[in-house]
C-alpha cells in the first residue's frame, strides 16, 4: 500500500497532501522532476533548485547544447572568380569542347551536363563563365564551400576550353591553447576532416560542434589560406571554461516541503585535467531547512573523439514533511546512483539527433511513527533519442522521447516484495516518456513557447515511476506533484513579450501570460478501480534577467484548487532568483 493510501484512509482529510512525499517527488524548488519534467519543462530565464525524485535519477538525461549554437569563424581565402579580363567577354567564337579539370564530387554527366548546351555553337567567353559559376552554386548547394570554379587565362585553340575547379580541402590542423593531452584529445577529433576532399560544410560544422560540445572546454576555430593550392590551415584556439556558482532560491515548494527552498550549485571544469565537468548541488527548504535536504553530484566526460560523452551521478536526500503531517513524524530516505552515455548520431545547426541510454539503482525508504512502510528498490534500464530543429520559420524544437524498462536485477524489487509503495504493481514494468517543445518567435518582440509532454504505460508503477504534473513545469498554479498516474499527459502555451529595456542595471525584461492542463489515470488493480484526474491554471508574470543572475516573479491560479489543510492561496505568487558568479 503506498503511503498516500494510508494518510487518506484516515477519519480526516487533511493529509492528502502527503502524495508528494509517498511518491518520492522530494523537491527543494517548487519543481518535482518526475517523469515529465526532466524533458520539456519551459526553461525560464531562473534556474530552479530542484531535488530529482527517485524515479527522476532514472531519466536525468546529459545536458543537450543549446539549439542556437555559438558561431565558429571562417576565414575563406578565395581565389579571383575573374581571371579573363572582361572586356573579352562578348568575342564569339565556336565552341568546339569544355574540358573541366579538377573535378571529382560529382560524376562527368552532371559536370559536363552544365556546358552541353554551349557545344557546337557560336557564343561568348561570358556564356562559359555563366555555365562554370552554376556549376560553383551546385558545389556550394551540396556544402563544399571552399569549392572554386573559374577560367584561367588560356589561348583558345580548335575552339576548346578549359574550365578549372579547384575543390578545397583542409591539408593540416593545428590546436593551441590548454595542455597537451588535452590538444591531442582535441586533434584527433578533428584529423577525419583531413581525409575528406572536397570538405564540406556539414563535416566540418559537425566536428566543431561536437568540439563545443565537449564539457569543460571551449574553443574558436580559424580557416586560413594553406600552402597548397585549394588547401585550408583550420588552426583551433583551446580555452577551459570558467568554474560557475550557483545560489538560488524559490517558493514554488509545497506547505509540507516549503514552501520557500535554497540550493548552491557549483560547476568545476576539467577537475582532473581531462575534457569534462563535475556538478556538486547542495539543496535545502522548509521549516529550519529540515524538510527536505539533499546533496547530488555528477560527473560528465568525453570518450573517444566521435562527440560520445559519458557521465556517473548519485544523489542522497532526506525528507521530513512539515504542515498538518509533521504529527506522523514521516521520514523519507533516498538515494540513487546512475551511470549514462549519450552520442550525436546528427549535429549540425539546424538539425541534431541524440541517442542516449542509462542505468540508475534507486533506494527509497518511508517510515512513518518510526514505523518502517515503504521499502522501494528499482533498477531502471532507458534508452532514448532527442531531436533539435533549428530555423524553421525561425523557431526551435526539441523532441524528446525514451522507453524505460524495470529491471529484478541488482535489487530491483519482484512482485512478491513486502512493503512496496504501490500494491500488485509490475516490477518489469515498460513505459514510454515523450515531450514535444516548440519556441515560436512573432512580430513585434512577441513570442510563444509551447509544450506537450506525457507518459504511457500499461503496467502498474512504484510510486518514483509515475508520471506526475504540478509546480514549475507544468500545473504552475498547484503544487508539484499535485497529480500523478501510470499514465498522463498535459500541455502549456506561454505567450511572451520582450521588454524594450537594456541598461546597466536590467540586461533584458520579458513579461508573459500562460494556460496550462493535464491529465493523469492510475490502472486499475485487485482492490482499486481506475481513477483519472486532472488540473488547468493561468497565469502570468515577469522575468528580469541582470548582470548577477536573473529574477522570475508570476501570479497562477488554479481553475479548480484540490483543497486540504496545506492548500496555499489560489492564486499563488512565486518567486523565483537566482545568482550566478
């Protein structure tokens, strides 16, 4: 029997709102990352302090890069697309044959296919420089940008004219900047552009994302004119991104864990002198900071030189609810650890695709009157792909979807466990998580950010699987986790307005309004019929972002509040800051 089923078998209903705690969804920042919300929450410009529940380790997924991606530099040495003077353009003379030299990415129907319609003919040297710089578009169309096609000064005899190509390529690379492990780590990641002739734009774009990529480090790239004819030098700058600290604090918490919550996060770049990053959070919120407490850590590289990065994390915490249950004197117990891999099968700036797969052990232990009640062990195996779009109708999308699979091994429960957190549930349980986000500029600095996102399921979950909607990420005018399920989905359109402000003092200001709904069902079992419910609010505010950090302030209000002892005012105010150094 999970928790939130004994508290609500009580004579009284005022302890309805301990669902957030039997559920695991522990949070320290108003936001529960259950299921849904490690994929499409709508990123306000604040970073919220959240504590991962334990279903949430399970599908804490590696950062994915923005999807409007730094420029690199390219400095293009061209050669004189006008080598004939042009005052020779308009002499006519019968063109017996064009002889294309140099070219190889295309075969010779398609080369010559461009000047056919010239043989044979009387016509000018201007007809013949029309017909190459076509031929130059259709190299530059298929991404070979260092491609050039011109008409060196040459006598004209039996009425045969050359035509020359000269199909750029990158003859050597140099790498400066950070140490020397590092600069070849760097080198070999980039020395396959040196086998591609022609290069093309999206070989090398992809090799210079996934450099940027690659965590802990930054670069700038230059290309600049070799020493062969049509070569390109890529010379490549190393910089170690600088440490950040974090300090954010929020009210978005429920009365029983809050409602207000403090974190410190601290991000150390390239700690052991390799390409990666170790993340230290620190989490704490309610009454003396006792309701919930937490520490986390993951540590992120990059393996081999094809932009495959790895990472390990765990997470502790404890929660203790206050409000109308501290009487029960309820504690909660969690830790996780989980190992994940993520690789970029496409990535280029307007479009990427990302696999990624992870393993989590997940421990969860419920005492109630120092009683023990739940005892929760998953191992939870998901595999999954994200997809970035860029540009069109000049909006971004990011879709997310992922299969995550129960495991009975490493001390996974089975069926016939004693005090799970859900009755006759389904230890190889199956579930699909999905998440569809769209950010859509508009005329006159308006712009809207939609998100859909859900969970499918056909088997009984423990309490840390389900999905659950409420807080931050979607259901703002109720507390997180305000409703949960095997199964649900929701969405949210947040209409936005940029500000005209830009000082010393306010760097940027946007002022918004948004709608949100979901749904989530709960199977049926033996005992307990299949129940569904549901949540919409409104609302609005303002985010300020300044040289120190950034400030989310916004009034929700929920169309049809759940009620409880616990229930904060309808509509809620949140508060949201945050100071990065």
């Amino acid at each position: 029997m999970r928790i939130n089923d004994v508290i609500i078998a009580q004579p009284v209903n005022r302890y309805r709102h301990l669902r957030s705690v039997g559920l695991g969804a522990i949070t320290v920042g108003g936001t529960v990352l259950t299921t849904s919300g490690a994929y499409a929450q709508v990123p306000p410009p604040v970073p919220q302090v959240v504590q991962p529940s334990q279903g949430e380790i399970s599908r804490e997924r590696l950062t994915l890069p923005p999807v409007a991606t730094p420029k690199f530099e390219l400095r293009i040495q061209s050669p004189d697309k006008s080598a004939v003077p042009k005052s020779i353009d308009g002499v006519q003379f019968l063109l017996r044959d064009v002889v294309v030299d140099g070219a190889t990415a295309f075969p010779p129907e398609i080369i010559n296919g461009f000047f056919a319609e010239l043989k044979g003919k009387r016509t000018g040297l201007g007809a013949v420089r029309l017909a190459a710089t076509k031929l130059e578009s259709l190299y530059r169309e298929k991404g070979y940008f260092l491609t050039r096609v011109f008409i060196a000064p040459q006598p004209i005899n039996n009425g045969v004219i050359k035509v020359t190509v000269i199909e750029g390529f990158i003859e050597d690379i140099t790498v400066e900047g950070l140490d020397a492990g590092t600069q070849r780590t760097v080198k070999a990641a980039l020395e396959p552009l040196l086998k591609r002739k022609p290069i093309d734009l999206p070989s090398l774009e992809r090799r210079l994302l996934l450099l940027n990529d690659i965590p802990g480090i930054g670069g700038t790239s230059v290309l600049r004119q070799g020493a062969t004819l049509g070569g390109s030098s890529l010379i490549v700058t190393l910089e170690e991104r600088p440490d950040t600290f974090q300090i954010a604090v929020n009210n978005g918490s429920s009365r029983i864990l809050g409602p207000w919550s403090y974190g410190v996060n601290a991000t150390f770049n390239r700690p052991f002198d390799l390409p990666g990053s170790l993340n230290l959070g620190i989490n704490a919120g309610g009454r003396d900071l006792q309701a919930v407490q937490s520490v986390s850590g993951r540590y992120t590289v990059a393996i081999g030189k094809s932009g495959l990065l790895a990472s390990v994390g765990i997470l502790a915490a404890k929660a203790q609810p206050g409000g109308s249950v501290r009487p029960l004197n309820i504690v909660n117990n969690l830790i996780s650890v989980s190992a994940r891999a993520r690789y970029p099968f496409i990535r280029s700036r307007a479009f990427s695709l990302f696999g990624e797969t992870g393993l989590s052990v997940n421990r969860s232990d419920t005492d109630i009157l120092g009683v023990p009640l739940i005892r929760d062990r998953t191992t939870v195996l998901d595999v999954g792909l994200s997809v970035q779009q860029n540009g069109f109708l000049n909006g971004a999308t990011t879709i997310n979807a992922s299969v995550f699979q129960g495991l009975q091994i490493l001390g996974g429960l089975n069926s016939a466990a004693p005090s799970p957190s859900t009755p006759n549930f389904d230890p190889s349980f199956t579930r699909l998580v999905y998440s569809i986000q769209r950010t859509q500029p508009l005329p006159g600095g308006f712009s809207a950010q939609l998100n859909f996102q859900g969970q499918y399921s056909n088997s009984k979950l423990l309490s840390g699987e389900l999905v659950s909607f409420g807080g931050s990420g979607l259901g703002r005018g109720f507390d997180p986790a305000a409703i949960t399920g095997d199964r649900g989905y929701g969405g949210l359109a947040e209409l936005r307005y940029d500000l005209p402000v830009s000082n010393v003092v306010i760097k940027s200001a946007q002022i918004y309004g948004f709608v949100d709904a979901a749904r989530a069902t709960s199977l049926a079992t033996r005992a307990i019929p299949l129940t569904s419910q549901s949540l919409q609010s409104a609302g609005g505010g303002i985010r300020i972002s300044h040289p120190f950090g950034s400030v989310d302030v916004q009034a929700a209000y929920a169309r049809r509040a759940l009620g409880g002892v616990d229930q904060r005012p309808n509509p809620r105010i949140l508060v949201s800051t945050s100071f990065v150094f």
